[in-house]
C-alpha cells in the first residue's frame, strides 16, 4: 500500500511520502489552531509545516512542483502561513496591540521585498547565461567572464529568502505568549533587516565588470577559438537528458580520433549529464547560433541519434555526414528510414548492412561502411576458466519497459529459477546478479521478483560462507581457500581511491554555466589519474571478497564490461547487453520469456543465434555450464565466432583503426568536393571560350590528387595500428584543447 502510494505521489521514499502529508495536513491544523485559539497546536502545527516544506525541497520532491501547478506554491503557502498568525493574533485578543499592526506591516514590507529580489535573481541568471556553453574550451583568454555570486545567494534562493520570515514569526509567537513586546519587535528587525541585506548583496551582480560579455562577444570568442584549433571531425546530438548515454558512449572514441575531434550539442541538459572527456566541447542551444558559427574546418559530421534539430548541420554541404547510431541491434530504429539523409551510414559489421537491404529504406549498399564497434575494445576475450577458482556465471536481465510484453525481461516469470539453479549448481559456479537498473520503476511485479532474487543471492552467499568456502572439484588441489587478510587489505584500499576519486571528481564542480565555460578546460594528468584510479578500483573491488561469493552487483560501478570481464558465462535477454557481450567469446543464454519457441526466437533476433535458449523453467541451464567447464562440451563455440564476426566485424585490424580510417577516407572526399566546388566556380569566373575547357582540367586535375592522397591515407591506416600503441588515448598533438 505504502508502495503504491509512493508511485502515484511520484515520491522517492516513505520519508518523503510523509513529508508531503504532514504539509498537507499541516495548513488545516494551523487554521484549526488560529481559529480555537491554541498556541501551543499553533506552535507545533507550524514547526511541522516549516519543517515538511524545507525537506521536501531538499529533496527536490516532484510534489513540490506539481503544488505550484495547482496555486499552492511556495510564496502562497509561506504567505498563508502569516495571516494564519496574524489569525492568531486576533483570536487571541491581540488586534488592538501594537505587535499585531507590528507583523501586518512586517510581513507586508517583507513580501515588497520578494519582488526586488525574484527580480535580481532572474537578472543575474540570466545574465550569466551564455549563448554556448562549452568544455575543454579556452574561452577565458580571449573573453573576460566574471564569478558568480556566492553560490549561498543563488542556491534555492527563493526558499531562503521566504525562510528568513522565521525571525518576525517566533519573534510575535513569543510576544503573545509572554506580553513582552520586545521578542516581536526584534523579530521582525531581523526579519526585515536580513532580507534588504539579501536583496542589496546581489544588486552589484546585474551592473558593471561583474556582467559576463553580450551573445555577439561570446560567439565571436569561440569563433576565434575555433579557427586556432581547426576541427576536422565532429560529433554531434541533440536527445533528452534520458539519451546522454548516447553521445557518452562515443567519447572514448572521439579521443583517440586521428583528426582534430569536436563535440557538439544542442541541449544544456546533455552538457550537465556529458561524462569527463578531453574533447572539446560546445554546447549550441539556438540554431541560428550553430549555422553561423564557423566550422568551415570540419570534414566529416557524425550523428549519434536521428532527431529533428540535425538539419540545422546537415544542411552544410562543405562536409560529409555519417549516421553512426548509438548501439547494434535488431530494432526497427537500426534501419530508420531518415537514414537516407546522411552520405554514408557506419555499422558494426556484416549484419547491419544486411538489415538495411532487408529493410529496404532507401540507404544504398554502396553508402554503408563497417566500421566495427570501437566501444567494446574493454571486453576481453575469454581463454577458459582458470584452474584455481570455479566458474562464474553473470545472470543481467534488462528492465520491464513501458509496456507488459512479457518477453522485455526474464525476472518475473523465470529470474528466479535462473537463479536456483545457478546456486544449486553441482560443480558449483559464482553467481554475479547485475539488474538493469532501470527495474522495478513501472512494474511492481519486476521490482518485487528483483528483491526476491537479490534475497536468494544474498542468502546463498551466507551460506557459502558460514560453510567456510569450501573449494570446489575444479579448485586446484592446492589453492586453499582465499586469505582472508588479502580481502581485508583490499577493501583498505578500496577507501582509500574511492576517497581520492572523491576528491579529485568533486572539486572541479561547479553550477553556474559561465563559470564552468570560463574553468571548464581539462587538466590532463587529472584525467589521466582519474582514468588511473578508476582502473584500480575495478581490480581492488574483485580482490575485496573471495572469488567464490555470489554477488549484488549495483550502480555504474563496476561497469558491465568489467563483469563481462569478471565472467565465463552470461544469461540475459534481449538487449544490446547480448550484442556486447558476444565480443567476449564467451559462451551465453538468452531466455524466451515470451514462449514463442526455440527456432523462432533465433530467427526473429540475430544475436541469439550462438545463444543457449532458455525457457522460463530454466532447463536448459545446463548446457550451458557443460559448455563453461568444458570447453570440449561447447557445440555453439564456432557458431559464437561467426556470430561476432558477423556483428561487429573482424577482429583485426582493430574497431579503433577501421573507424580513424573510415573518418579520413570521408574527410578526403569532402575535400575533393570542395576543391572541385572551388576550381570550377575559379574557372567559371574567367572571360573567354575556354572557360569550360578549364574548369574541366581544375576538376580532373583534383582529382587525380585526391587518388594519390587516398592511396597514402590507406598505407597510413595499415601501419596505424602499430603507432597508436604509443599514444595515450586523449592525448593525440590534434587532440589537445586549444590545439592548432
């Protein structure tokens, strides 16, 4: 019941349900307490109020909002609350007394504060904001952009200000208890004399050097900057804050990208969500903003998501556009009719084309190229379980979705069973549980299956342990058993970098947008350690607990790629979970939580053809822990390598390469175009008959050049595998912010 009501407030927690119905019933009791008179019910009732109001705020409650929508927002409800006291006061006797023209006048003189200061506030935000908004991006020698206020002046202001009524409000409360007219009237000084101080402490803020420059400055200082740096491939999108993942799966790849990389956004909101990167950054709101800025350096454009507001760089014509997607799948959003739109479309491998020609939307097979999936370079390739410890096998459903298609995600109808098979295995394996974590957010019946299952993993990991881990038949003979005081250290250490990761993430922050272009540039041995960090932690959070205990595994860390890492074996659903994983090797299942049957499950979903298909039951689970402990027993083993062969393309010469290469192939075609553009509108330009004749000879002359070029950047991909060895990733002469 808690639950359900939990859902349909649209809170986050118990705390937070009670907190909204104690402001609720807070307001009929203060009435209550005026009209009786009770001090004391008065007394209580507003403490409850103030108290419900302020942690509702600090929580950033949904209800909040949705109060102001219905006229009950936080002005009115503070407002209530005075001529509630000055009710009080009435009832009390009080109307003739000075206190009581005292607070009518007080908080009459303190609300004609509120508009000087809402005012101030809106001015100064903004004010400071800019037109971009930009990372990575050396702004601040060629523009002056102030500080912000002091983050105590702007944070939740509204809320501070009508909180300093406190003052005047217990200030009067004890004067009508005790008839001492000196608690009221200084109250209500402190009252006033706090909020005038507040409103003339950000007066200064909306005048002189303490205004960030106008749009027309700002726009002209990262044209400056863009003209020094000289971009040659850019990354652009535009989604929701929901679709981050989206252009944060790309940023890796952008930073080991052979060409001077730029990334650019069209939403505030993905900036905020935009994961650390050396790249630089601009984030375009406006449009008209984007198609005059100067990007006549880039060549290539590279689209992470097909949305409305990629027109507004589609419609340069001096660079080629690639739709590159954000994952390989089966899903009618891989063969989006729009498409067709771009002058080239980059897939995974064979299959992606494969379901374009099948799709038949107008993309032609000559236009798409197979660049592999650069992001999966992380996931190693399984050699076998080794000899000193059991297997492990990493069970990662997907969520329920939107709907009630009971083929979305195997918790509910067969999580548990997968489960109780798995720790009742004989031999033994590990049991890694990594839900979505998106589940349980629209059923009830997902998020219960979850907690059952997360119950049943943690219990059986007690029990694993209160049995002293005792090793099992694959154990070698003479490992013996985890040393505790190794596990001890571990999780020393683990404090110990989670503690520096905290220091280092933390302290660059920063919520004011102008500030955070203005310092936003990268500080690479920051990056650098952080990366670093991230890295050891992964390894020391493995070493923490024995290799044997079954594991909740929760949160962004550790990543799913380092419990594909962590793993022999996977079972999961249908997802680009599946598709990733197959770059593993590694044997896997996938359920058929719909029952639509073996055969036709593989032949409506590509990724599940080297897959053992489990049905609800789990039954046929065995087959694949045969398949992990003996790799002899493992009949899907050769279709698993053409299945990856097929999805995500060979494995050398490497994702990384085939993409820097497919970037300059393209790059070079763009200049080709250009300099053809430009020969023939030169040759048009002349006087005479042979005006043609020489257009026609500019033409072929480039692109006679354009062969030869192309024939030195194919020898050039071949060898790069061997240079990049010697490069950090991020760390590319081209790739530096503010690089020329």
């Amino acid at each position: 019941m808690i639950s359900t009501a939990i859902r349909v407030a649209r809170v986050g927690s118990a705390a937070e349900l009670a907190a909204a119905v104690l402001l609720t019933l807070g307001f009929p009791a203060l009435m209550a307490a005026a009209l009786v008179p009770s001090m004391p019910a008065f007394v209580v009732a507003a403490a409850v109020t103030y108290l419900a109001d302020h942690y509702l705020h600090h929580q950033g409650s949904y209800l909040i909002n949705r109060l102001s929508k219905v006229r009950a927002g936080v002005s009115i409800r503070f407002l209530i609350r005075e001529l509630l006291l000055v009710l009080l006061l009435a009832r009390l006797g009080l109307s003739e007394s000075m206190v009581f023209y005292s607070a009518v006048a007080c908080f009459t003189a303190f609300y004609g504060l509120q508009a000087p200061h809402g005012a101030l506030i809106t001015l100064i935000r903004n004010r400071r904001r800019l037109p971009v908004a930009t990372r990575n991006v050396d702004l601040a020698s060629r523009i002056r952009i102030p500080d912000a206020p002091p983050r105590v002046l702007l944070h939740r202001s509204t809320e501070k200000m009508l909180h300093l009524d406190l003052f005047a409000v217990v200030g009067i409360l004890l004067t009508a208890g005790t008839d001492n007219d000196a608690f009221g009237w200084t109250g209500i000084t402190v009252t006033l004399a706090v909020g005038l101080a507040y409103v003339l402490a950000l007066a200064p803020y909306v005048r002189g050097d303490r205004i960030p420059p106008n749009a027309e400055k700002v726009l002209a200082a990262v044209d400056d900057w863009l003209r020094a740096y000289r971009p040659g491939t850019v990354l652009y999108f535009s989604g929701s804050k929901d679709s981050a993942y989206q252009v944060n799966m790309w940023l890796e790849t952008m930073e080991q990208s052979d060409s001077a990389p730029l990334i650019v956004l069209r939403e505030r909101t993905i900036l905020e969500r935009l994961a650390p990167t050396t790249v630089p950054v601009i984030c375009v709101p406006g449009g008209v903003h984007l198609m005059n800025m100067d990007l006549s350096t880039v060549r290539v454009a590279l689209y992470a998501a097909n949305v409305g507001k990629n027109i507004h760089l589609l419609r340069v014509p001096t660079m080629k556009h690639v739709f590159i997607g954000h994952g390989d799948s089966d899903k009618l959003a891989s063969v989006n009719p729009f498409s067709k739109v771009y002058d080239e479309v980059w897939t995974a491998g064979r299959a992606g084309r494969d379901r374009y020609a099948v799709a038949d939307v107008g993309v032609r097979d000559e236009d798409i190229v197979e660049v592999g999936r650069p992001q999966l370079a992380p996931i190693r390739t399984w050699q076998g379980v080794p000899e000193d410890r059991m297997p492990t096998v990493l069970y990662a459903p997907t969520w329920e979705g939107w709907d009630d298609n009971p083929g979305n995600t195997s918790l509910v109808l067969a999580g548990e069973n997968i489960v109780r098979a798995l720790v009742r295995a004989d031999p033994p394996v590990r049991v890694l549980y990594k839900p979505h974590p998106f589940t349980g957010t629209v059923s009830p019946a997902a998020k219960a299956a979850h907690q059952r299952i997360t119950a049943l993993v943690e219990q059986a990991a007690a029990e694993r342990a209160a049995a002293a881990a005792p090793a099992p038949a694959e154990r070698a003979p003479d490992a013996g058993p985890a040393d505790p005081d190794g596990h001890l250290r571990a999780q020393e250490e683990l404090a110990r970098i989670e503690a520096r990761l905290t220091e280092l993430t933390g302290s660059t922050d920063t919520h004011d947008e102008a500030e955070a272009t203005r310092d936003g540039v990268v500080d690479i041995e920051r990056h650098q350690e952080i990366a670093r960090l991230r890295a050891e932690w992964n390894d020391t959070y493995w070493r923490s607990f024995p290799d044997w205990e079954h594991r909740v595994v929760t949160g962004a860390e550790p990543h799913l790629y380092d419990c594909f890492n962590t793993a022999d074996a996977m079972v999961s659903d249908i997802s680009s979970v599946v598709s990733d994983f197959i770059a593993s090797g590694k044997p896997y299942a996938v359920t058929d939580s719909a029952g639509i049957g073996a055969a036709e499950f593989k032949r409506q979903n590509t990724a599940v053809r080297a897959a053992v298909i489990l049905s609800n039951g789990a039954d046929e689970l065995g087959e694949l822990l045969d398949a992990v402990r003996d790799p002899s027993e493992d009949p899907l083993a050769g279709e698993r390598t053409e299945l990856k062969r097929y999805l995500i393309g060979p494995d050398e010469p490497r994702s990384i390469d085939r993409f820097n290469g497919a970037v300059a192939d393209l790059a070079l075609k763009a200049e080709t175009r250009n300099l053809g553009q430009s020969a023939r509108a030169a040759a048009e330009a002349g006087a005479g008959t042979d005006a043609d004749l020489a257009a026609d000879v500019a033409v072929d002359a480039v692109v006679d050049a354009a062969a030869g070029a192309a024939a030195d950047a194919a020898e050039d991909a071949a060898g790069a595998g061997t240079e990049m060895a010697d490069v950090l990733p991020g760390q590319h002469e081209t790739n530096r912010p503010g690089a020329g």
